[in-house]
C-alpha cells in the first residue's frame, strides 16, 4: 500500500489536502502524522480531496475524526469533496457521514466555510 499527500493552501485560511492511494494499515501512520503535523501547523479549515483514495479503513476514517475533534476545539472544520463510492459507504455504514460534511466540489466545501 502506498500513500501520497499534498497540501495546498487555498486563501481564506483554507488548505487543501489531496490524498491519493490507500489509507490503510500499512500506511496509517504516516497518514496520522502528516495530519496531525497539518493541525500542529496552525490549520483550521481543511478540504480533504478523496478522488484518488481507492482504499480507506476504519482506522483511517478514525484518524479523520480524530482531526475533526482537534480543529473544532479551535473553530476549525474538515470536509470532504470527491468521495469515491466505496468511500462514501463506509461513512454511511459508519454512520459518520452524519458527522462530516462532504461535498461534489471544491467551490462548495469553500463556500461553505462562510
């Protein structure tokens, strides 16, 4: 399994955080670490873009809460644009998709940070 992360700033204090492979156990914590060295960096308003993520597990999805929680204790947010189907299962069987917002496109996750 392989990961690759690219976080771009969007203005705004925005950043944009492109993922692309496999969040898995294999690369769980590296993916943590880079999240939390992201939070640990002063951002607050993440847009994580999950087009190019073919593979996420609940560990992954519990470092993606776990960033939640740590932002919102700042009066920060996460979404999520371009949720693979796959994806977007696991969050509704999760039942975490009521937690997250997720949104078709960047525009709209930008939008609604206000």
């Amino acid at each position: 399994m392989e990961i690759k992360i690219d976080v771009r700033p969007k203005g705004n204090d925005i950043t944009l955080i492109v993922i692309r492979g496999e969040v898995g156990t294999d690369t769980v914590d590296q993916f943590k670490e880079k999240m939390d060295q992201i939070v640990n960096d002063g951002k607050k308003k993440l847009i994580i873009d999950m087009q190019e993520v073919n593979y996420l597990n609940s560990m992954g999805l519990g470092v993606f809460a776990t960033t939640l929680k740590k932002l919102k204790k700042n009066n920060g947010d996460l979404k999520f644009i371009n949720l693979a189907p796959t994806v977007q299962e696991l969050l509704e069987r999760s039942r975490l998709d009521k937690v997250f917002d997720v949104f078709e496109s960047e525009e709209e996750a930008v939008k609604s940070f206000g």
